[in-house]
C-alpha cells in the first residue's frame, strides 16, 4: 500500500456555508403563528353545532341582556375573589 493514500478523508474547515443564525425576532414570530394556529383551530371546533361555543353564542343571540347580567354578575364574583 502506499503512504499517499489516507485512510479517511480530510475535514477541511470552512468549505460548508455556514448556516446564517436565526434572529431571535423571527424564533418568536414563528411561535406567535404557531400559537394563533391553535388557537383559531379549537376555536373554529367550538364553533360547530352543538359544541359550546355555538350553544353561548345562541344564548346570546336570543337573549342578550340576560348574557350581559349573567357576565357582569360573573365578573363581580370573580372579582371579589381577589
């Protein structure tokens, strides 16, 4: 065998681009996005009949002064808890 010959190949040292750093602007953006993804899916979900949601938004549709006294009364009781 001869001497020329290396048994493994070279490593050479900046021959692969290096890889431009992500900023930490778009890390949160990307989670942000993510985030409202999810949210608007279960969201979308609630909405369908029968879910709650849908059942909410009918009481409120047919009765909306008792869902604004049912909530303000909520929101005191909440409140007053803390």
């Amino acid at each position: 065998m001869s001497d020329d010959v290396p048994l493994a190949p070279f490593v050479y040292e900046g021959l692969d681009p290096v890889p431009e750093p992500r900023s930490t602007i778009a890390d949160v953006s990307d989670a942000v996005k993510g985030t409202v993804n999810r949210v608007s899916g279960a969201i979308e979900a609630g909405r369908k009949p029968g879910m709650p949601l849908s059942v909410l938004s009918n009481i409120a549709r047919e009765a909306p002064l008792g869902s604004l006294l049912i909530a303000f009364l909520l929101g005191v009781a909440v409140a007053r808890r803390r």
